[in-house]
C-alpha cells in the first residue's frame, strides 16, 4: 500500500495534508456501549485481549461510529508482562494488579519460553484486522515501553508514587538492567511479531516517562527506546514508530532527537505552539487535546481543538488527544470532535 493512499502514513512520512489524519488514543473501550457488551461475553478483560474474533471486533467499532485514519490493536501494554508469566489480573474499578517483581531474585519466576504461543492470540487479531481494513485505513500496533512496564511489574498496580520501582532502579542497577533487557528484547520480538501480521506503524506508550530525573530518563527511557528502534529498524526500514513519552516536560527534545523514532506523541501538558517550533521541525507530531474536554465539550473543547490544529497542522501532523478517552466520555462528544477536526480546511 503507498502512503498516498493512506493518510496517516503520509503524515508519519513527513508530507503535510490539508486535513490532518486523526485517531484517538483508547478510541474503543468502556465508553463505548457496544464495546461494554462484547467485554461482558468476553468475560474477563484478558480474555477479550485474547479472542481474535472479539478483539478485531472491538478494535473496529470506533471506526464504523468516527472513521479515523487509523485502528490501534485492541490489546493492552500489560499483555507482554502476561506472556512472561507474570500473574495479572483487572480489577473492576481498580485497574490491574500483578504479582510483583521486587528485586532480582523475583526475576527468575519470568519465563520467556513460551512467550509467542501465550500471546499468538494478538498476532492473529492484528491478521484480522489487517484483512478487514480499507486501503485508506492504517493499523497501529503497539507495546508499552520497558519502563512503564516495569513500573506495572515491579510496583504490582497502578501508582502516585512509583516508589518500589524507584528502589529497585536506585538500588540494584544490575539487577533492574536485566529486567530492562528482558522487556527491551520481548518489545523488539513482539512488536517485529506484530508487523509481521500486518500492522502499519508502531506506538511505544510511555505513560511514566515522566517520572524520573533525567539521568535515569536517558537510561531508562530513552537507551531502551533508542535499542528497540535500531532493532525495528533495522529489519523494517518502512515501518514508523511512534513515541509517547507522557509528561517528560522537557526531556521530550532531547526523546524526539536522539531516540531514532520517527514521530513524537504529545500529551496534554505540552505548548503546542512550542512543540511546532522545538519538535515539529525535527519529526511529525501527534497530539494533544486534553481527553477531559471530551467531558464538557462546548466553547471550551471548540476552541482548544482549533489552537492545535492552528499551530500544528502547517507541518506533519496527526491529531490525537493528550492521553486516552475516558470511560465517561459521551460517544456524540467524539463525534463532534471528529467533525471538527474534518472541517478544519473550511476554518483555516
Ligand atoms: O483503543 C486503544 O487505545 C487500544 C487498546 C489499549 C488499551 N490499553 C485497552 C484497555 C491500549 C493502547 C492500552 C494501553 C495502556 N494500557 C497503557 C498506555 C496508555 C495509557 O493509558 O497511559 C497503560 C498504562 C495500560 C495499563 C492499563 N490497562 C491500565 C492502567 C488499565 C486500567 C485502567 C482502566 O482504564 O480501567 C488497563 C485496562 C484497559 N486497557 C481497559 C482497556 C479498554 C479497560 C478494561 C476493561 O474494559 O475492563
């Protein structure tokens, strides 16, 4: 397929459109009513994550409602931790909970040989969906970056703090660089994996980039980053990777610059004026409207919405939100929101 045809790799190639494609991070999930009723006969949240069938069905459902420019695989970052063998659990309402890796002798309980045959499932939900698209539609897939996975494997759950990750980090570098580069080598493998079955661009998600001083930012986020680019790379010279390092302030220049991605997420904290000036003139940019204007809408959504594609749509540009769709997000707000940034070439 040549990128002409679909607009979301023409922006990631670099070429500027009148409209700028679009997508949503978390663009199917709970919001989503008919997602709601594929999850309830899916069971668990896992076992949605490992039905193709249901899988490639929820991962086009946004699509039929908003038509974006893009799918994103319907799976979760924690899936690679799963094919470790790293018992996980969704709790309703308290987001996930694994048994945690503390230090290194924890590490011994993660066992990567049987890694592909547990998420084989994915790899086929990307087949799916791949053969199910339209010419003009691109598939993203994704994996989380090391770190924030290891913040989910080490911590055991979600965190303010990050604190036992810290400590493995800050106390034990030896140790906490093999759990590193056991999720560098998987990333590489599952993402490679991924591609293979059909997707058209990779997104690393780094929620908790924004976490660390930068000494650790450069070791953790971005050698890591820069290693599964050189991979990705090097066996998919056409393949775009895309980087989210969520609210790493401005440690995102140095990220854009030195870590080989092709094209840089914003999340919401982000100037987009500054980011045209400081990252769109290295590297395409995503982003960035805050996801709670999906919750107000009006005025306040209207206008934010126009302020970003004004500063950042006379460059490579794609428009996503700053971070996902919350699950109390009307489905009419995401479609206004589409509407808008499909009229923009009438507003400019
Ligand atoms: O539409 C899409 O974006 C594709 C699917 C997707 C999910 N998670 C589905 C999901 C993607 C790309 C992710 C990424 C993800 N998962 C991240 C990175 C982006 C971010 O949000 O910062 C992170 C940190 C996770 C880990 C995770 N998964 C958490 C913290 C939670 C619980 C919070 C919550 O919203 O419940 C999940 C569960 C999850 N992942 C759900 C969905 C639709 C909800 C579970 C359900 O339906 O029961």
């Amino acid at each position: 397929m040549l990128d002409a045809e679909k607009p979301f790799l023409a922006a990631l190639a670099g070429q500027i459109l009148d409209r700028p494609p679009f997508w949503f991070m978390r663009q199917a999930g709970r919001y989503l009513p008919e997602y709601r009723k594929v999850r309830q006969q899916a069971g668990s949240f896992i076992n949605l994550c490992l039905s193709p069938e249901r899988a490639c069905e929820v991962t086009l459902q946004p699509l039929r409602r908003y038509n974006m420019d893009a799918a994103i695989l319907f799976s979760d970052i924690l899936m690679v931790p799963y094919g470790l063998t790293q018992k996980l659990d969704y709790l309703e309402g308290e987001g996930p909970k694994l048994e945690p890796v503390r230090c290194t002798n924890d590490l011994k309980r993660l066992k990567r040989d049987n890694f592909h045959e547990i998420l084989a499932p994915i790899y086929q939900t990307v087949r799916l969906v791949s053969s199910a698209l339209p010419p003009s539609t691109s598939l993203i897939g994704f994996a989380g970056s090391p770190w924030t996975v290891a913040c989910y494997m080490v911590q055991g759950g979600g965190s303010k703090e990050w604190d036992k990750v810290k400590a493995f980090a800050y106390q034990d570098r030896a140790g906490f660089d093999s759990l590193i580069d056991l999720l560098v080598d998987m990333t590489i493998e599952y993402l490679e994996r991924q591609i293979d079955a059909g997707a058209n661009a990779v997104q690393l998600f780094d929620s908790w980039a924004g976490v660390l001083p930068a000494s650790y930012f450069r070791r953790y986020v971005m050698a890591p980053t820069a290693r599964i680019v050189t991979a990705l790379k090097a066996r998919y010279p056409h393949i775009p990777i895309i980087g989210f390092p969520r609210n790493s302030g401005a440690m995102i220049e140095e990220y854009t610059q030195e870590t080989g991605i092709d094209a840089v997420a914003l999340d919401t904290t982000i100037c987009p004026r500054w980011a045209a000036h400081k990252l769109q003139c290295h590297r395409p940019v995503q982003g960035n409207l805050d996801p709670i204007l999906l919750l107000t809408g009006g005025d306040a959504m209207r206008i934010e919405t126009d302020t970003i594609l004004r500063a950042l749509s006379g460059g490579p540009f794609i428009f996503n939100l700053g971070h996902g769709v919350t699950q109390e997000t009307s489905p009419e707000m995401v479609a206004e929101l589409s509407n808008l940034i499909r009229s923009w070439p009438d507003r400019r």
